[in-house]
C-alpha cells in the first residue's frame, strides 16, 4: 500500500469547472458538499483506504525559528497557505492508479447549483525513504 496526499487548493491551480467560491454558496449547497466528502470518506474507511481529511480555517501565519533565546518569528501578509489550501484528505491504496482514480471521484464534489465542481486536486505521494544523492 502506498499513501497518497489529495490536497484541495482554493487557488493556485486551474479553475474548476464550476468557479463560484464557497463562500457564495447556499447553506444547502454547503450541506450537499460536506454530506458528499464524508460519504466519500466513509466509503473508504470501508475499504481501508482512508487515512485522514481535515479542511482548513483561514486562520494562520507563517512562523520561522528566531534563535537561540528568542521566540519564534510571525511574518507575514504572503501568499499565504491559508489563501491557497482549502484541506486535504490522505489516501493508503494499493498504486498511484487509484490514487488518481480515487482524485478524479473526489473532484466531482457538488457546489454552486448542487454541480459537480471538477476542481483540481494535488495527487502526491509520501516519501517512503529520504532522497537519494547522486554526484
């Protein structure tokens, strides 16, 4: 098995074919979005393939090490990851096939007017061992 990384982006990717940002949608089209992501999720808990979904707050800030001594430094406005990741959900299946099988379900999420959105979603897989070399 072999863990795979489906990230939703809020932008930095194509856009999707149904682009209404969520915050323009109905409390409805909300609930039918969340209600297909956990079916979603809950499918492959059945099967074992899911590992963990977390949707982000745009709460956030870049932190960075500020010393020795010395607290940590808060930087910021960037185009932050708050601004560019919506959430994530971490896949353990048998290849990258169903990876990207398991992706393209994923996108046709419904939004705007109970549509699927079609957007696109980062397809990455863990490091397994660290990078090898080469001279």
């Amino acid at each position: 098995m072999a863990k795979y990384l489906l990230l939703k982006h809020y932008r930095g990717a194509p856009a999707p074919v149904n682009d209404v940002p969520m915050d323009r949608w109905t409390p409805e089209e909300i609930a039918a979005h969340v209600q297909y992501m956990n079916d979603f999720a809950a499918r492959l808990e059945s099967t074992g393939e899911f590992v963990d979904a977390q949707a982000l707050s745009p709460d956030g800030m870049f932190v960075r090490y500020g010393g020795e001594g010395r607290p940590p430094v808060t930087d910021g406005p960037f185009a932050e990851t708050k601004d560019l990741i919506a959430g994530w959900m971490v896949i353990d299946v048998e290849n990258r096939e169903r990876a990207v099988e398991l992706a393209g379900e994923l996108s046709a999420a419904p939004g705007a007017g109970g549509k699927p959105i079609h957007e696109w979603l980062e397809v990455r897989p863990f490091l397994t061992a660290p990078p090898t070399v080469t001279e």
